[in-house]
C-alpha cells in the first residue's frame, strides 16, 4: 500500500480560551498522545514561541507596565509574524504536526473584541502576521470566568492582562464563543470543567478525525 508522504498529514491545531481555562494542559497532553501515536508534533506557545517573541511576551505581561491597546495588538501581531516564519511554516512544511498555545483567535478575541478594535481590522493585520496560516482545527476551552481567574490566582503573580477587571474577561469568554458559533468547522468548544482525561479524550476524538481525512 502507498503511504501518502509525511508532510500532507502535518496538522496545524491551536488551542484558546480566557486564563485558567486548562489549554495549555490539553496542550501538553495532545502532543503527547500525537507522539505515542507515532506522529512527530511540536508544541509551541505565543506570546513567545521565539527568542524575539520572549522579549515581547516579557513587554507585554509585565504588570508593572501600562500598554496602550493598539500598541499591544501589533506587538502580538509581530510576535505572531515571527514565530510563523521562524518556526510554524518550517516545521509544517517538514511534516511535523503543530500545537500552538494561543494564536490569531487571541488577538481576536482580546484586541478585537474586547479592547474594541474591531474584527475587520484585526483580521487585516492578522493575514499579513500569519501570511494567510489558519489552524487546521481550534480548541476552545470554555469555563466561567470567575472559576478560570481562580485557577490562575492559584498559580502565582498574575500578569497585566490577567489582571484586568472580571468584565473584561467576561467579554473575552463571550468573544471566543461568538468566533466558535461562526466556524464550528474549525472551532471546537470544549468543557473546561470536565477533568483532565475526560476533556483530552474529546480532544483526540475530533484530532484523529483531522488525522484521517488529512491521510486520504
Ligand atoms: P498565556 O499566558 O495563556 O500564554 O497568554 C498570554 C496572555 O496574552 C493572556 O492574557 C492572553 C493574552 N493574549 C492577547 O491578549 N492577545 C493575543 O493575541 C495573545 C496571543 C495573547
């Protein structure tokens, strides 16, 4: 039987969600599971998947900083324009399977939505970021607000915009729903209460069928 080459079965799959939400564990254990299954995939993160994109994530996350809003989406956009070139097309391109921890549907969510700039424009910018990249599928993982900044409470020193009033995280968990009901193709909203293999096994159910339409 002909197998069909490694890089047509590079898939490129992203998870969001407001802080706390549990994607960046999904994350994790997506990549591991991609690996026992044989498949080389590569978990990356913005804001900071690169050495440019680190100094940025540092800029912009430091509480003790104030950001103006149009300020801080181009500089996601630029950690995003770099980290697309430097490491996410290099690697789809190689055949490798990339999971990414936050990416366009962020900026969306956040500097479109909630600090007002609007999609149309967001989006603009975002094509020139991504050179027209979209995930092939999207994780939201959906929690309460109130129940998600807990969590991140528990994890430490919360960042700039982890700080922010639970009103604008409000508005960021509504924004991700609106952008799961217009393309629920791609974005797949996910529990973000049901326990951690409950939730990875949601996960790799709609994973695997990317997988094998991908392989066809
Ligand atoms: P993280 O700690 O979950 O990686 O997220 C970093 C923070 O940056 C989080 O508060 C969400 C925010 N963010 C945006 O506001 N816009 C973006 O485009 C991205 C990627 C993150």
């Amino acid at each position: 039987m002909n197998q069909a080459p490694r890089a047509h079965r590079a898939v490129f799959i992203t998870f969001e969600g407001i802080e706390g939400c549990g994607k960046t564990t999904q994350a994790k254990l997506l990549a591991k599971r991609l690996r026992e299954e044989g498949q080389q995939a590569i978990l990356t993160a913005e804001p900071g998947g690169t050495v440019l994109g680190r100094a940025l994530r540092a800029a912009l996350l430091n509480p003790a900083r104030t950001v103006d809003p149009i300020a801080e989406w181009l500089l996601f956009e630029a950690d995003r324009a770099q980290h697309v070139r430097e490491t996410i097309q290099p690697l789809l391109r190689r055949g490798v399977t990339v999971i990414c921890d936050r990416f366009s549907d962020s900026t969306r969510a956040y500097q479109g939505i909630g600090r007002g700039l609007g999609l149309d424009q967001v989006d603009r910018v975002d094509r020139a970021a991504t050179g027209g990249l979209k995930p092939d599928l999207t994780f939201l993982l959906d929690l309460p607000v109130r129940e998600g900044l807990a969590r991140a409470a528990s994890r430490g020193k919360l960042t700039r915009i982890e700080r922010e009033r639970t009103r604008f995280h409000t508005k960021i968990r509504d924004a991700f729903l609106v952008l799961a009901t217009r393309e629920p193709g791609r974005i797949k909203v996910v529990d973000g209460r049901l326990d951690r293999p409950h939730a990875a096994e949601v996960v790799w159910k709609h994973v695997a069928a990317v997988l094998g339409r991908k392989a066809r």
